[in-house]
C-alpha cells in the first residue's frame, strides 16, 4: 500500500468535505506571523502558535501591580464591512474597543488577543483584517500575544465573519484612577472622535440604507470623503495621549464614550453626589451627527444618548490644570475642549447638558 504524496491533505479529507479547510487555516497562521513580529514588545516571550501566549511583565517601579482587563467586539459595524467590501480598518476597531477601556483606569495595555469566526474562511480578508488587529495594537503598544480562527460552516452567512478580542493591561494600585477624588469645580476636558467609533450601527446602517447612498459618493457635508471611508473610520485610539498625560498631570476621572453616550458613560467615572454639568456649545459637531440627527428625526439628547458627537473620550481634571492639558493636547496634534465641569448634586441624573 503506497503513501498518499500528501498525508495530511488526506488525513483532513473528511473534515474538509465538510466544508472546513483545515490547510488555509493552516496557511493564514503562516502569513500572518510577520504581522504578529511587527508588535512583539520587550515582555512577549513565546512565538504565535502555542496553545497560550507567555508575557512576562515588567513590575520594576511598581508598588502593588494590578492587573486590568477588557473584552469587546465591533459590532454591527461589520455589516457596513461586508456591504462595503471593506475589511482594512475594522481590526483597528477591535483593539480600540478595549485598549480604550484599560486606560480609562490608568492602566498600560501589555497585551491583545483576538477571536476571528467565519462560516468559510477566505484567506484574504481574514489577513487584512487581522493587519488591522496588529496596526491597532501597533497604535496602542501593546503585544498582538496571539488569537484564534474559527471556521464554522453553517454558523455565518457566506462573506460575513466576527470579531472579539481582550486586553490585558498593568496599573500600579496607588495610582490606579478611579474618580474617588472628583470634587465640585473640577474640569470636564473632551477629546476628539475621529468619527462614529463602533457605536450605533444599528441605527446608522438603517439610515443609511434609506438615504439612498452609495458607498463611493460623497458623504453630505464632506466633500471628497465618501460614505465608506465616513462610516468605516476607525476608532480612535487614545492610549498613547493618555500615558503622555499620566506622566505630567493629575487626571481624577476618565470615561471611554461608547455605547450609551454620555449619559451612561459619564456617570461609570463620578462619585456620589456628582454631576458632569456639560457644555454642548463647547466644541463643533461634525456634518456626520448633523446628518445622523436629521435622516433620523432625533434631538440632541437622544444623539448624545446613542453617539459621541464628537467626544470620543472625556477626563475629568483640576480646574487649575485643564488649560495646561488642553496645551498639551494641542501639542501632540489632538483637539480637546473644556467641555463642563462637576458640580455637587443630589438628583439622580449625573450628566446635564446646557444646549443654550
């Protein structure tokens, strides 16, 4: 009896049948790994492809090190992904969505993994995407430690795929930020979206599908800017401006504006007896939330509900400092604004806008 000339093509031929490749995974593994080298940082101490990733974090300076964690998707924004043909930026997102929650409490990203799921894999977009996973890690200086790709036939519709990933990140207990220390006069500093974010494509793709749009036009009110590449931006990362803040400044209070806007964003960051009484006037609004609130018929408060509109992260500092952040901010090219303050309240709702 003669060898088969490729013994592992004819031990997988019963799995492939049913509709798994088990060589492309195979193969994707390999084409990715230069991507994977391309975040390796001083603590990554195992190569892709291991059951676990290994980090072995540097404690050296810290008195009580925590450990923080995060876990997110993108969400309904991967339906524009598919409809739009359009993969290069949603791997951004996915780190985005996490390494934004670790900073909110000071901590330094060490590490991402992802999950990438697919009712039949194609290679090509699953490395592009995942080029996207390593730029955001690449962004956030955090270590791509390793991931995983499911094919499941039958699970997903043909051309459409998921995404999760998790974050690590490192903090020192004493300097841990967690708003105890917010007190009436503070500032409310907002730094700039680069758009929608992930939030809200529930919504949006519902307007956009009635608004009559192609994906190549141009987006209203943005000339030269398409519709695609409007509502495909990735998400912001702001890990770098954070760390570059921490090493100068007191931040009491930070939130991430995700999902629920700020009113329920907000509010994760203040004490008791603490309200965030915020400015609406105090920074422009993009044509993309101008449009938003007219194709939907909403009012400013249910867009602040559902949107950044505009503020796509949010610190609370010393009145005494804000001016000095908002310089610093400037200096490293990113738009911020004093956007409020914290006064003392005993009402329920701890965010209240004036739209004077």
């Amino acid at each position: 009896m003669s060898c088969p000339q490729n013994p592992s093509a004819e031990r997988a031929k019963a799995y492939t049948s049913s509709g798994v490749n088990i060589n492309a995974g195979y193969a994707l593994v390999s084409s990715i790994k230069k991507l994977v080298k391309l975040t390796r940082t001083p603590g990554v101490i195992s190569d892709i492809g291991g059951f676990g990733g290994l980090f072995k974090p540097d404690l050296s300076g810290m008195e009580s090190p925590v450990l923080v964690g995060a876990t997110d998707g993108v969400g309904t924004k991967l339906k524009l992904a598919f409809a739009f043909n359009r993969h290069s930026t949603v791997g951004i997102d996915l780190v985005a969505m996490s390494v934004n929650d670790v900073i909110v409490q000071g901590a330094k990203p060490l590490f991402f993994l992802d999950y990438f799921a697919c009712g039949k894999l194609d290679a090509t977009v699953a490395e592009t995407v995942i080029a996207g996973v390593a730029e955001g890690c690449r962004q956030a200086g955090c270590a791509l430690l390793g991931g995983e790709t499911a094919e499941m036939p039958g699970m997903y519709p043909e051309g459409e795929y998921d995404l999760a990933g998790f974050c690590v990140g490192l903090a020192d207990q004493a300097k841990l930020v967690d708003g105890s220390s917010i007190r009436p006069g503070d500032a409310v500093i907002g730094l700039a979206s680069s758009g929608l974010h992930s939030n809200g494509y529930s919504l949006v793709r519902e307007l956009f599908a009635k608004s009559g749009l192609g994906a190549d036009d141009d987006f209203p009110g943005l000339p030269g800017q398409s519709a695609a590449e409007t509502l495909l931006k990735p998400t912001f990362i702001y890990v770098e401006t954070i760390l570059n803040l921490m090493r100068d400044f007191t931040i009491k209070g930070m939130a991430n504006i995700t999902g629920g806007g700020f009113f329920e964003n907000i509010p994760r960051t203040l004490p008791g007896r603490m309200a965030a009484q915020i400015d609406f006037n105090s920074w422009p609004k993009s044509p993309l939330f101008n449009w938003l609130k007219e194709a939907g018929k909403l009012s400013w408060p249910e867009m602040l509900q559902i949107f950044n509109c505009g503020i796509g992260y949010v610190l609370v500092a010393s009145g005494r400092e804000a001016g000095k952040i908002v310089a610093r901010l400037a200096a490293l090219r990113r738009e911020a604004w004093i956007i409020g303050s914290i006064k003392e309240s005993a009402a329920p709702e701890q965010v209240v806008i004036n739209f004077d």
